[in-house]
C-alpha cells in the first residue's frame, strides 16, 4: 500500500463516483457496549450514555463520541478513560475552565473542554491501535408536562451495530403512574422489541435488541438503530390536583387540575402574509387556521389581522365565534394572497387596540383569557424595524390581562426577538419548522393554549419555612400543562410542609397541599433505581432557566451582569454546563494523562495518542456516529460515495467543524473543472469531464475521465487517463500504463497496478487519483476517477479552486436542523461565507469498508452545484486547457 499520505488524515477529500477503496482502508472500530439509562424521579430525569470502544484497527486513529442532547437539557459530567488513564469533569465559570485549559496544554497535559450548546455533545480521541476507550456521559432536564404528557425521549445511534446495545429507563412517581408508553422511530422491525414492566409508582422500560436484530438487513454489518426513542406518561393525580414533595432540604410543589371547565376566551390572530409566505408557508397557515378556527366555541370572540406592509383586518372588532363568523372567517383567509414587505409592529399595535377596544366597550369577560397569536416567518422590514423598539412599544400598549403568544415559521425569522416579545408579554414562543407538517404543528401549539383553566395562579409556602422559591405567580394554566414551583427549606424542626395554591377560574379557587418532609427520602432509599437528588438538582435547574429567561430581559448590562454572576454560582455549584459555564475535563493518573498528550496526533508515527477536542457544540451539526474522524498512516479520511452512476460528488472535510460538505457539479462531458489553482506554488489540478454511455432523464450522467496535476515551477505535468497516465517533463514525454506497478523519481509518482496513482510535488502537495474500472462493454457507465487530497498539502495563501478555496477552513455554521419533506433527510440553513445556504442531511455511501455495499455516511449537502457555498458560479472554475490556472473568480 502507499504511503504518501499525510498521518493526520485530510481535510480535502473528493470522490467522483467512486466504488471502492480497500487498498487503502485500514481503520477500524470496534464498538463493545453502548448503553443508556436514564432515571426519573417526580419529572426530573438524569440520563447516562456510556459507551466501550476498541481501537482494533492497525494504526492509530481518532474515535469519537457523539451524543445528541435534549433542547432543554444541561450536560453534568463526562468521564473518559483511555487505557486505564481516567479523565473526568468538572463545571466551572468559563472563563475559569478556559484558564486551566490553556494551563494544562502549555504544561503539555491533556486536557478537554465541554462547552455549552443545544443539541450535541461530541468528543474524540485519538489511540493507538488495540486501545480501548469507555466514555460516560451525564444529563439532566426537568420534563414538561403537555397536552396531558410527560415525554422523554432519547437520541440512539451507535453508528454501528453493538454487541451491548441498552436502553434503560426507570421512572419513579411517588404519587403513581397513571400510564407509561414507549414508541421509536427506528423501523418496524424494533416496534415490539420494547419491555415495559410497571408498578403503581415505579416503571422500567427495556430495550435491548441484539446483533441480530440492530441489522439493516440479513448478512450486512449495517445498524438499522437510528433514530429517536420515547417514553411517554402521566401521573396519577388526586383530586386537588396539588403534589408536594421534600427531598434532601428542597420541596417541589406540583400543581395540574384537570376537572375544569376551560375559560372562554379573545383571540386576535395575527398572521404574517408577506411574499415570503407565499407557497406551503401559507398552505399549511391556511390549513392550520381552518381546524384553529373550527375549535373556537361559542363562547370565544376572535378576529383576523393580516398583514405584509400594510395592516388589514378581517374584522374592526372582535366578534363571538359563531358558525357563521368562523365560516366568513376561513373564507377570508383561503383568499389570502401573500405579497410585499413585513410590518410586524403596526400589526402588533393594532391587535393590542382591538382587544383595548373590546375590554373599554365592555365586550370582555372578566373571567376569560385574552391573547393575542401572532404568526410570522420574517424580520420586519417596513415601519418600526429596530427590535427593541417594536418590543418597546408593544409592552407599552399591552395590559396586564393581555397576553402574547409567537410563532417563528422557518428560520428567517429571528426566534430570540419572538421569544423575548412573548416572554415580556406573559406569552410564550414556538418554532415552527416549515415543512410538510407544519400545519400539525400550528394545531399542536394552538392546543397546548387553547384551553386555559386558570387565571392568575399564586402558590404560597409559610413564609419562615422556606427560601428561594422560583417563581410562584402564574398568569394562566392551561389545560394539559404543570406549573411546577421548588424551593429550599429552612432549617426547623417542622414535620410537614404546607402549600396554599390560590386561582381564579370561573370561579375562585384555594387548594391546600401538605407533605411529610423525611417520609420521601426514606421512601426514595428504598428504591434502587431513583434519583434521589433529584429535588435539589430539580430547583437548581427551574431556577437557572428562570435567570436565563430574566437575563434576557434584563433592561441594563449591569444587571445582566449581576444575574450572570448568579447563573455561573449555581451552575458550578449544580454541575450544569450553561452558557456560561464550561466543563473542563483532565486527566487522573498524572504520568499517564501527560503521555498522552505529548505524543499529539500531528507526530502519530510515536504511536501514542492524545484527547482532541471535547465540543459541546453549538448548534448540532454533527450525526453521532462512530466513523473516525481522523485517520492514521497511509489511510484516507473517510470518502462519501453514492452509486455508481451519478454525477461528481464534491465531499470536502472540514476537521474543524467536523463536517463533510457534500456538493454535485452538474457540467458537461469535455469540460475542465479547476479544483486546485494556487498561483503562489505554481500548481493547478484539473479534471476533465467524460459522459456516460447512455442518457438518463434526458441528461448525461458525467464523471472525471482525466485529471492533471501541474506544477508552472517545476515544469512538471501529470495527466492521469482512464487508460494511460502521461508524464511530461520539459521536452521528455513518458507514457504509462495502468496495468503495472511502478516507481517513478520525476518529483515522486507512484502507480500502483490497477489501483491508484500519487503525484507529490516538492514534497508539499500529494494528490492519489484513483481508478474505478467496470466491467467491459457495460451499457451505461464508463471508467472514471477519484481524487484526493492530503490536509498536509500546504499551499500558498492565494490558493483558489473548487477545492483549494476551503484550505482555509471558512466559518460554517448549521443551525435550525428539522425535519425535512423527506423523513429520512433531515434539513437546515448552514451560514458560510456570508451566505445562507439551505443544506439537507444526506447519507451518501462510502465503499472503502464494504466494496459492494458501501457503508452510510453523513454529510450536508448542497444544492444548485454548490451555489452560495463555493465563490461565485460553477462555471467559472470550467477552464480552456487542462494544465490552465484560475483567474478571477
Ligand atoms: C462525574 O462522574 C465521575 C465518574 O462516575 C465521578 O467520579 C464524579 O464524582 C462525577 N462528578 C460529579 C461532579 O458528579
Ligand atoms: C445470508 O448468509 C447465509 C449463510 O451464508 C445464506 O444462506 C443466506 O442465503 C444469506 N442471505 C442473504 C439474503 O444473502
Ligand atoms: C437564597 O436565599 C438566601 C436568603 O434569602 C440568599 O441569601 C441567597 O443568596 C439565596 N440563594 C440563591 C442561590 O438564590
Ligand atoms: C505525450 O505523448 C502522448 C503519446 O505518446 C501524446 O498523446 C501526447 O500529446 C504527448 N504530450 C505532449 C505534451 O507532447
């Protein structure tokens, strides 16, 4: 085999169709266990992943550990240990983690850190080979209750299949399980392989399928295990609907009735008609609205503002919602026809007069709801633009019985500024992810604030028992939904703890909860499988949110500042990885942990091994897997690789971000495509285009049939044929064959029979260029080749070229990932270059493990030949000759 790789692996790897690379495969991981259990106690749930991995390849190379996290979930440990050497966490201010980071490199000690973010978790370290690794993760999260469930829901994907694979989950509810479900997204063929075993208050629920059955299909070494598994329940409730319980010197009071006639209620809905509404944003609002509409009783009065940058009513006034008005009303919206700009503030105002108009007019009930849904999909960008003053002028006009709910379609629109003109209005804020269920959506949300019970909700605790209570004062309770208050208790020698829970709802309620304050604990030390901080770790997190949400709000830097301040004290003190906390992760054993990182992977010929990057990274972008991301000697970076009669795949690693971007040129046969132009080393690749034989969808399919590398500085040109590779030197022509093996001294081209040729040039830029043969007088394809490109290729800063351009690893970010209209393809907006640019989740197949079959691998793909991702258009890197340089793009 070759080695004229770099040992670091590569950032730049390009396939054009290619089938099969196991001459130069090589790594390979063993995953051993992969298990995740997950404790909940009184809604509050502490989840484990841990994984055993082997190194059971025969270089040394990185594994990694990816994990994605709940939305609302704050990560709380992670340990690792490496060949006996333990590593583990701890939270500190950032700052302060990021200190004793720098520290520990500058002493040569290996050291990680864990960062905040939303969704994932990952991790790599790089091994040599036969080590083995065992990574433990912590999280925890509070579920919220709704539309009558608490609903837990874990992320599995080993990557591969796993000899132990598990999934534990053990609920604990001391008031009783009223019913407990368990569903996954992972194909039928798991549907009955979940165990669910359930008392009065406990529950545990098993999933644990074999090799046998983790296989996407029979004799293939595929995991089928990808997706999302869920446990749904509720709690038994008595009639007060009250529930209060002390733990460890923390109470938590539970409060969700559900014998009560919903309030009637005025709704104003608002809703964005602007151009960028047009199309199935507008479907799915219309569809949405027409089951909103047809909910609305008799006892509710409703109007409709539509606005782009003028502001229209359907109705002055509000008016009852009556069969006649509903019908006149879904006329009015299915003849919305969206157009123009977005004036969100005008609309805004004139909801909130609508509704001041009903209240002075004596329209309004005292006892009903009044709320105002806004529905929109863009920044405003016409009247009032300036975010803060929209804000501003909104909370100025609104009333305290007012309220305001947001919903953000697709991810234009900016979802902080809805979050915080809903938070300050006593409303919440929803994403809407526009898709083809977007419509569900709406109605879901819509649901969930359909029917409030209660009004101006109070929770009291006698005043010298306890301290610190998170919020106590509620504005509404909706149907389905918890209000959830926890506190500490002062020290005293009382017994019991009481709560008085004070509403008015049709008419006024006082409910009085009471609990014994030792009886829990001895209960919970009686159960194996509870979480029995969980009261503690339960205020620590309400309260925590609570200051978040504040901070938002928070009018002056300096109070931000001092609320900062308590975020950061209590997250260390809780172990919660938050926006401003970071968990900095070292090594134990101090001979060992040194040892590791002094052998870094850049020197990897030592053989050792060293903790990359623990990233707990904003936002997800990454699919757990446990593909190496890094590969060691004489190996390629993993190569994604659809079939065989496609188009070029473009698939460029970006070991920063550790992403592979994907991207299809769709040229012509004959065309020059520039893919390195680096006029500072005098070197520029390009490939030539060929057709295959036969059309498909009135179109040819195209691959590389020729690639050259030249060097302007050495006067050296390699031009590599399906057929014969050509070596010009001056005036001396050589012509090679593919059919032996050779070495050749002219800067250093090595062939090797059948498989591969690799160009080095001044010992700075190594090119392999790989050949894929079909069979002889195949109908359709022709042969064709792969190029790739080492990461240890320096180049000049001027480098350009469909490839040379991401030498420089640019900034990509991938945010707002949903569902897509394909189940399977996930979608997202990714941010590079200035541009957004919107990208699908792919799998494309990567052949060096399994020639045949080919093995999934992630990347984020772009459309329109890679428009708004590469500089300017496709067409301008198509050059006249194949040894030409790139001039301006
Ligand atoms: C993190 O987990 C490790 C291993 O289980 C444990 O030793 C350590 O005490 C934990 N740290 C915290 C803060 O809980
Ligand atoms: C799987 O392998 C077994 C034994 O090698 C063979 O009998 C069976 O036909 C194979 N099944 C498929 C679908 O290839
Ligand atoms: C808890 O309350 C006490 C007494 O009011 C106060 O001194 C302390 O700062 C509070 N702690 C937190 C974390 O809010
Ligand atoms: C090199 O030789 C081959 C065949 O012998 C010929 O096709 C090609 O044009 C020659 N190239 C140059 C630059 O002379």
């Amino acid at each position: 085999s070759t080695t004229i790789l770099g040992d670091t692996g590569l950032i730049y790897v390009m396939c054009f169709v290619c089938v099969c690379m196991q001459a130069i495969q090589g790594n390979d991981i063993t995953v051993k266990s992969y298990k995740v259990e997950s404790r909940i106690t009184s809604r509050f749930a502490h989840t484990t992943v841990k994984s055993s991995v082997v190194n059971s390849g025969h270089n040394a190379q990185s594994i990694g550990f990816n994990v994605e996290i709940p939305k609302r979930a704050f990560i709380n440990n992670f340990t690792m240990n490496v060949n006996g050497i333990t590593f583990t966490g701890s939270v500190k201010e950032k700052s302060v983690a990021r200190n004793l980071y720098a520290q520990a490199r500058a002493r040569g000690k290996a050291a990680g850190i864990v960062r905040y973010s939303m969704e994932t978790f990952r991790t790599e370290v790089h091994v040599p080979p036969g080590s083995k690794v065992e990574f433990e993760l912590h999280y925890q999260e509070m579920m919220q209750r709704k539309l009558g469930v608490y609903q837990h829901t874990v992320h599995l994907q080993p990557g591969r299949l796993v000899p132990l694979l598990q999934v534990d989950v053990y609920i604990f509810e001391p008031k009783g399980i009223k019913f407990v479900t368990a569903s996954n997204t992972l194909g039928e063929q798991f549907s009955d392989l979940t165990k669910i075993t359930h008392t009065k208050e406990k529950a545990h629920i098993v999933f644990k399928p074999t090799l046998q059955q983790q296989c996407k299909c029979e004799n293939c070494t595929e995991s089928a295990v990808d997706g999302v598994f869920t446990v749904k329940y509720d709690v038994e409730r008595e009639s007060n609907a009250g529930e209060l319980q002390v733990s460890e010197g923390h109470f938590v009071q539970f409060f969700a009735p559900s014998d009560l006639s919903p309030l009637s209620k005025n709704i104003v809905f608002v809703i964005d008609v602007s151009g960028s509404m047009w199309g199935l944003k507008m479907k799915q609002t219309v569809e949405a609205m027409q089951a909103i509409l047809d909910d609305l009783s008799m006892d509710d009065y409703f109007s409709i503002i539509d606005f782009n940058h003028n502001v229209r009513c359907w109705n002055e006034d509000l008016v009852q919602a009556s069969s006649i008005q509903v019908n006149e009303a879904k006329k009015y919206i299915q003849s919305i026809k969206p157009n123009g700009g977005t004036n969100i503030n005008e609309a805004l105002l004139r909801a909130v007069q609508m509704l001041l108009r009903a209240s002075n007019q004596g329209l309004i009930d005292p006892r009903s709801v009044s709320m105002i849904i806004l529905v929109s999909d863009g920044d405003p960008t016409v009247g009032e633009i300036k975010l803060s003053t929209i804000q501003k002028n909104v909370k100025r006009v609104m009333r305290e019985e007012f309220s305001l709910y947001s919903l953000g379609i697709g991810f234009d629109v900016d979802f902080d500024f809805l979050e915080r003109i809903a938070m300050d209005n006593r409303g919440i804020a929803q994403r809407i992810y526009a898709n083809h269920d977007a419509a569900d959506q709406l109605k879901t949300f819509y649901s969930q604030v359909s029917s409030p019970l209660l009004r101006t909700i109070a929770i009291h605790f006698p005043e010298n028992a306890v301290n610190n209570v998170t919020q106590n004062r509620f504005d509404k309770f909706f149907h389905g939904s918890e209000l959830i208050v926890a506190g500490k208790l002062q020290p005293s020698d009382l017994t019991t703890l009481q709560s008085l829970t004070t509403a008015s709802a049709n008419m006024d309620l006082n409910i009085q909860t009471e609990a014994d304050i030792h009886g829990l604990d001895s209960v919970l030390s009686t159960h194996q499988h509870s979480f029995t901080g969980f009261a503690r770790q339960m205020w620590a997190y309400i309260t925590v949110n609570q200051l978040l949400a504040e901070r938002s709000l928070a009018p002056t830097a300096n109070k931000k500042r001092r609320i900062t301040q308590r975020i950061m004290a209590l997250a260390v003190e809780h172990q919660f990885v938050t926006p401003f906390t970071a968990m900095l992760v070292e090594g134990h054993d101090q001979g060992g942990a040194e040892r590791l990182i002094a052998d870094s992977p850049r020197d990897s010929k030592h053989g050792c091994c060293s903790m990359q990057q623990l990233l707990y990274a904003k936002p997800q972008w990454i699919q757990p897997t446990y593909a190496p991301t890094q590969e060691a000697t004489g190996t390629l970076e993993s190569t994604i690789i659809t079939s065989v009669d496609n188009d070029p795949h473009f698939i460029i690693h970006f070991p920063k971000s550790n992403m592979d971007i994907c991207f299809n040129i769709d040229s012509k046969p004959g065309h020059i495509l520039n893919l390195i132009s680096d006029p500072g080393t005098g070197v520029t690749i390009n490939g030539q285009l060929v057709g295959s034989k036969k059309m498909k969808n009135n179109k040819i399919d195209t691959y590389f049939g020729t690639i050259s590398i030249y060097s302007k500085t050495h006067g050296v040109q390699v031009i590599v044929g399906t057929n014969r590779i050509d070596l010009m030197e001056g005036r001396n022509n050589h012509s090679f064959s593919w059919g032996a093996t050779a070495e050749l001294v002219l800067d250093r081209v090595t062939i090797v029979k059948e498989e591969h040729v690799t160009v080095t040039i001044d010992g700075k830029i190594s090119v392999m260029v790989l050949l894929h043969r079909v069979w002889k007088k195949h109908p359709v394809q022709v042969d064709f080749l792969g190029v790739y490109m080492s990461s240890d290729n320096k180049y000049s800063t001027r480098v350009h070229g469909l490839i040379g351009q991401f030498a420089q690893e640019p900034e990509l970010k991938v945010y707002g990932v949903h569902e897509g209209a394909d189940p399977k393809k996930k979608e997202a907006t990714m941010v590079v270059k200035g541009n957004k640019v919107a990208v699908t989740r792919g799998w494309q197949k990567d052949y060096r493990r399994d020639k045949k079959r080919g093995s999934d691998v992630y990347c984020w793909f772009i459309h329109n030949n890679g428009k708004g991702f590469i500089d300017g258009s496709y067409t301008s890197y198509i050059l006249p000759q194949l040894d030409s340089f790139l001039t301006a793009i």
